[in-house]
C-alpha cells in the first residue's frame, strides 16, 4: 500500500481557493482491495494573510521538475494589487514532503487571459497582445520573445533535455521567414513553423502535442497529434497529414498519451463542458468517450507496469472522505470503478461505431494473443533444439565418439550439467 502512495501521492491532488487568500490540498492513494482512493495528506498554504486579498487560480499541471527530474505537481495562482494597478503571480510546487513550496513569483501590469501553459523546467508561458513571454527558475525574471506572434500554440520537443517551443503566425510577417513561426525559447532560435503544424492548421488547433522529435540535416523532423476546431484528431509527420479521426465534441483542452503495454496506446483528450475521449494511437480509431467528468490523468496508478486512465467525475469537492465517483481502465481488460454503478457516464455513441469499437478491441486482444502464442513457439523450439543436442552428446559420449560443439554450445553444456 505505501508503494501506491509514493506513486500516487504526486500524481492525484485536488486544490482550491480557501477563504480567498489561501490553497488547501490533498494527495492521493489506491488501495485495490477496498476498491477506492483514500486520503494519503492533506494540507493548506496560505497565499496572502490579509482578509481583503484576492486570492485566483490561474492553472494546475504536473510537470517536470527539470533539477529533481521527477514529474511534480505545480499551481499558478495570482493576487491582485490593492490598487488594481498590477498581479502577483506566485507558481507553487507540491513536494515529496506534501507541502506547497513557493518556486517562481513574479509581477505583471496586466492580467493573464490569453493561453497560459506549464511546462517542464518548469517554466511558465502564455500570450498577451500578440506577445508571448516565460519565466523559469533559470529566467531570473520574466523574459519576452522578440517576435510577435497570434494565435499561439505552445509545447515541448522531445530532443535530448527538451526543448520548449511556441508556434504561431508572425505578426507582422518576417522577410525570409514562413507565415508560421516556431521559437525556441532556451536557443533563442527562429525556424519554420510548417515542419511542425501546417499553416492552415494554426488558426484551428485547439490544443497539440508532440510525440517525436529530431533533427536530420539541420531540418527538424516530428510526429504531433492535435486537437482542432473542426471536431477532429490529426496527426501531423513532418508538417504532413498523415491520419485523421473524428472526436464527438469540441473545444478540445489537453492531450495525453497512455502506453497500455502490449494493448497499445491511446491518446486521451479532454474538451471543454466535461467530456473525455480516448483514440487508439496505432489505428487512430476512437476507443471510447466519458461525459460529465471533472479531470482526467494518466500514470501507472495499479503499480501493473503499464499506464492506465484515471477518470474523476464531478461532485467529488474537496471534502475529507475519499473520492466518490472514479474510474481507472486501459480499455483492455483493467477497470476498477466507484459510484458509477458498472458503467460510468459515456457519451452516446451510434450503433454502427459501438460494433467498429468493439470488434477494435477484439482484433486487439487477438493480436495480443498471437504475438503471446509466438512468443511461446520459438521457447518450444530453442527447448527442442537443446535437447536434441543433449541427446546427440550423450550418445556421443557412451559411444566414445568426440563430439565437436561451438563455444557457445560449449559453454551451455557445462552449465547444464556442471562439467
């Protein structure tokens, strides 16, 4: 059981405004014999001790922590100056020792309404007038990109350490630049946008993320998956449509990725109004959708192995007790539920996609099956070889014969037999 709360601990938390000027905050445990998540901490942390203060959450996320290298969770959240005249922000980090730790603080003269992200580092990016500005721990301070930019989309290139990007059309348009701009942010480094999102795609994608990165002469290759306004899953390789699946809603808001073992992965996204849909990676089919739900993560929460989708539906609050309404699945076998009868609220789906979907699921347990079922074959075979050999040496031996074996054959029969 503490080996769920070391895992679980950082990934499930729960935070909300207190009195208006204060975060309480809990952590998490599964505990798979009661079926349900318990308390493991809870705790407070106080943003600002006068009455009057005005205390928001901007966002949460779980990000790297780039000098721990350990994925932690980190919540945004500002303070308005008596006056009005400016905001506080104060970014906090949810420790090993369950304690919310200030980790960057900076001021601005405007308020944060465009798109803010947390990314590794950690490092915190959003867009304001055309403008896009960041701050990190290594920052020292908040620094702005010397482009201009609308539309903007932000995220991470999977090369060595990571890089972090933001992408969008330049404003005004560049000489020698393409109308979609990329910039990485630790280089200081201008390149084409298109190799990552296709122009037409900037103005429509809702949310994006990156699966593989790389540079081949100097030119960056990648694989990104995004969510867009018109209802539909892309996938991208190398600025180049390679896949498209349609989703049942819109307004799309996070991607995230579930490696399911030898099921395969999915792709899980989360819109808008409380609905959650998961695709299939490698047949880029829609795997199933959950409606009415409060968040959703994705971590090894079983301590299987292999990752599964935690889904918390609302009304859960931030009470004392344990969470009411959950469900954790791989959509392959794995499902554990609580509050939701045996069927959690999906959203409807046609009968012609349910049959789609659920001959998916079985020509993927066959597959899976197969590839178990060779795996055992070629056991037998290399089995049957040995003791074919073993026979052949052992004949050779009582017929006083020299048997001439390789230096591995060698080595293998002396183990075998302790020669």
């Amino acid at each position: 059981m503490a080996r769920y709360f070391d895992m679980i601990g950082q990934i499930g938390h729960s935070v909300s405004v207190r009195e208006r000027s204060g975060l309480t905050f809990r952590s998490f445990y599964f505990e798979r014999e009661g079926n349900a998540f318990l308390n493991a901490t809870e705790g407070a942390t106080v943003i600002s001790r006068k009455p009057s203060a005005h205390v928001d959450i901007v966002t949460c996320k779980c990000a790297v922590d780039v000098q721990k290298r350990v994925k932690t969770a980190f919540v945004l959240v500002t303070k308005m100056s008596e006056k009005g005249s400016s905001f506080k922000y104060s970014l906090l980090a949810l420790r090993s020792s369950h304690r919310l730790e200030p980790c960057i603080e900076f001021k601005l003269p405007y308020q944060m309404k465009g798109k803010v992200s947390i990314l590794q580092g950690p490092t915190v990016m959003w867009s304001h007038d055309n403008s896009v500005s960041y701050t990190s721990p290594e920052a020292e301070g908040v620094r702005k990109i010397p482009i201009q930019m609308s539309k903007c989309l932000f995220g991470e290139l999977p090369i060595q350490k990571g890089q972090l990007f933001a992408l969008g059309l330049s404003e005004p348009l560049l000489a020698n630049h393409s109308p979609t701009l990329g910039y990485l942010c630790e280089g200081g480094q201008a390149f084409d946008g298109s190799l990552v999102l296709p122009h037409p795609y900037i103005c429509i994608t809702q949310c994006m993320r990156v699966l593989t990165a790389d540079r081949v002469d100097d030119v960056l290759r990648c694989t990104v998956v995004a969510a867009t306004s018109n209802q539909q899953l892309v996938l991208f390789e190398n600025g180049t449509v390679k896949d498209t699946c349609e989703v049942p809603f819109g307004q799309a808001e996070d991607i995230q990725m579930a490696d399911t073992g030898r099921n395969g992965c999915l792709f899980v996204v989360s819109f808008n109004q409380g609905h959650v849909c998961a695709v299939w990676k490698e047949t880029f089919q829609m795997a199933s959708c959950w409606s009415d739900v409060d968040s959703a993560h994705v971590d090894d929460f079983l301590g299987c192995g292999t990752e599964q989708i935690l889904l918390i539906f609302r009304n859960n609050g931030i009470s004392s007790g344990p969470l009411e309404k959950f469900i954790i699945t791989d959509l392959c076998g794995i499902s554990y539920s609580c509050g939701q009868g045996s069927e959690a609220p999906k959203a409807s789906l046609p009968p012609q996609e349910n049959s789609l979907l659920t001959l998916q699921a079985l020509e993927s347990r066959l597959q899976s099956g197969l590839i178990v079922l060779q795996e055992l074959e070629r056991e037998v075979r290399v089995k049957d070889r040995v003791l074919q050999q073993s026979i052949q040496v052992l004949t050779d031996v009582l017929s006083g014969r020299e048997t001439v074996l390789s230096q591995p054959e060698q080595v293998l029969f002396m183990h075998l037999f302790n020669f």
